[in-house]
C-alpha cells in the first residue's frame, strides 16, 4: 500500500447512469476499509474546478446503492478544458488533501483525467460509467444492463398497442455511435428489424424487410433504431419514407429518449459498480494510475486510459446474425 495515498477523491462526470450511486458507495466504502480518507467531489470537473467537495464516510453512502442517477451530481464542464481551469482545479485538490481520483464517466471524463495527469502526475482511475456501453475495454459499462431492461419492458408495452392497431412502430433508442442498446434490446423485445450505427442497412433493404413481414402473415411491426443508425437523417424520415412506400402500414414513432438514463440498476450493474470501484480504489493504492477498470469474460482487467479513450468497442457479429435468423 503506498503511504502517499491518504485521500482519495471520487467524481461523477458526462451522463449519468444507473449504478453510479453503486460506485461511489463501493469507492467510499473500500476507502474507509482501507483506512483511507474519501472525499466526494460535486458537480464532476466544475465542482473539482470550484472546490466543492464533501468528506464521505461509510454511513454518507446508506442506501444509495438502489438508487439511479448520482449523488455527487453531474456536469460538463468547458472551463476544466483549459490550462487555467485545470490549473484552478489542481489548486482545490491540494489545499483540501486530495491525493488521487477515481473518476466514473466515460471518453470524455477519461480524457480529462489524462490530461489532468499529464499536467500535474496526478493519481487516476477510471470507472466506466454510461448506458451506451461503448468503451473499449470492458464488456460491460455501469448503466447499460439497466438500459436494457428499461428499453424491452418499454418495448413490450408498444408492441401491445402495435398489435392491437397493426400498426408499424420506429423505437428509437439512446447509442449515438454504438448499437449494443438498439441490438440486444431488439432481440430481447422480438422486433422484426434493428437499425445500427455499424450496419448501413440501406432505405430499400429495410423497405424489402419490412415488405417481407407483411407477407409472412405479421400485421404489426416493431423497428428498433439506434439514434446514431445513418439511413437516413432521422427516424422521422424513415417514417415518411416508409409512408409514401408501404401506405398499408400505419406507422408511428416512439423515441425512448432521457428515460432509458434512469431508474433503479440491476442487480447485475449493481454487483459490476461494487466490483469495479473496490478494484479502482485498491489499483490507486498500489500505486496504479492512468488506468480504467473494466470487466472481460467475467474478469476485472485494467486498460490504459488513453486506450480506452482512443479504441471502438466491437459490436458482435454473432448476435447480428441471430437477430436475422429469429426476426424472420
């Protein structure tokens, strides 16, 4: 254990996620296991930037670990991304005894942990934290698995009203530049096409899908999209084109937005946040910086924080194939 290391401050950076509260809690908590002081840093980089900090202790964190968002509030922040902000950031930490920080976001916070450290070799780990799980080094991201979940019993509830109208609905789900969500939801939900960043499936193919479903006897369908799908500019252009071609078809939109970002995580992201923040506290006290703590094939793994940041988490060809095999 280094003796350097005597308090250890923890943010919340970017969207928030389901689990984060688990984070924090394992974090607090590992800190207090381990002698070490924890200090909660509010309102992510601003809240480092203007000192707004608050000593945590075991009890801070009763009864959070069910709860979705963050207690220490979330924020971005344009000042951090200058020399002078960082510079007044660096000077908070100092005067208040920070020695280190596990930081839980994701591209965007990890980016700044780099350069953070990069201008002052301050300690840093990072903690994946956001519902699109698109980080490269985890299989998991804290948030995504109650995303998930959120996204199918919202779906189920569509389907219900499709069915009941035969009607054709456009879902579309949170993944600017990943379809994990939009992949396993779908499959999880049954729709009959997914549109992903990762697969240009074209305006006409979709067209000869859709026209397919109709004749095998479907008279509902379900079409989950990601947001970042590159067919056409939005879904709402989908849904014109779909109009003028298919006017048999009643076609609606439903955009899940905000709401896949709440509500109480999993029992699995649950287990991940306690799992990774014991891991990100523990790795500091070795001495361990620059890293993200994740999670491969059941495994908590390190990754350099500039890797993390610069990779592209692979979508998996497999399920691909069997959302084509069961939509049929």
């Amino acid at each position: 254990m280094s003796v350097n290391i005597k308090r250890i401050g923890v943010l919340t950076s970017g969207g928030d996620s389901p689990g984060m509260n688990a984070a924090i809690r394992a974090v607090v908590r590992t800190c207090a296991y381990h002698n070490i002081e924890c200090m909660g840093i509010y309102r992510g980089y601003q809240g480092m930037i203007e000192g707004d900090f608050m000593e945590l202790g075991p009890r801070s964190v009763n009864n959070i670990i069910n709860k979705g968002g963050t207690i220490l509030k979330s924020a971005r922040s344009k000042e951090f991304m200058t020399p002078e902000g960082r510079k007044k950031a660096h000077k908070h930490l100092s005067e208040a005894g920070i020695d280190a920080l596990v930081i839980i976001g994701g591209n965007g916070s990890f980016t700044g942990g780099l350069v953070f450290n990069a201008e002052f070799n301050f300690p840093v780990i990072g903690i994946p934290g956001t519902i699109d799980n698109d980080i490269y080094g985890t299989s998991f991201t804290l948030g995504y698995d109650t995303a998930l979940n959120t996204v199918v019993e919202v779906i189920d509830k569509i389907r219900d009203t499709a069915s009941s109208h035969n009607r054709l609905f456009f879902v579309e789900v949170m993944g600017r530049d990943a379809g994990h969500i939009a992949l396993n939801a779908g499959i999880g939900a049954g729709a009959e096409e997914i549109l992903i960043p990762e697969e240009d499936m074209g305006l006409e193919r979709l067209l000869e899908s859709l026209k397919r479903s109709k004749a095998s006897g479907k008279l509902s369908s379900i079409v989950v999209i990601a947001e970042g799908d590159r067919i056409g500019k939005n879904v709402f252009e989908l849904k014109e084109y779909v109009d003028e071609n298919m006017p048999e078809y009643d076609v609606r939109v439903s955009i899940l937005g905000h709401m896949q970002r709440g509500g109480s995580p999993t029992c699995f992201d649950r287990v991940l946040a306690s799992r990774l923040g014991v891991r990100a506290v523990e790795e500091l006290l070795k001495g361990t910086s620059n890293y993200m703590v994740g999670v491969l094939k059941d495994e908590i793994v390190l990754t350099p924080l500039e890797n993390a940041i610069k990779g592209k988490s692979q979508i998996d060809k497999e399920l691909i194939r069997v959302s084509d095999i069961v939509s049929i």
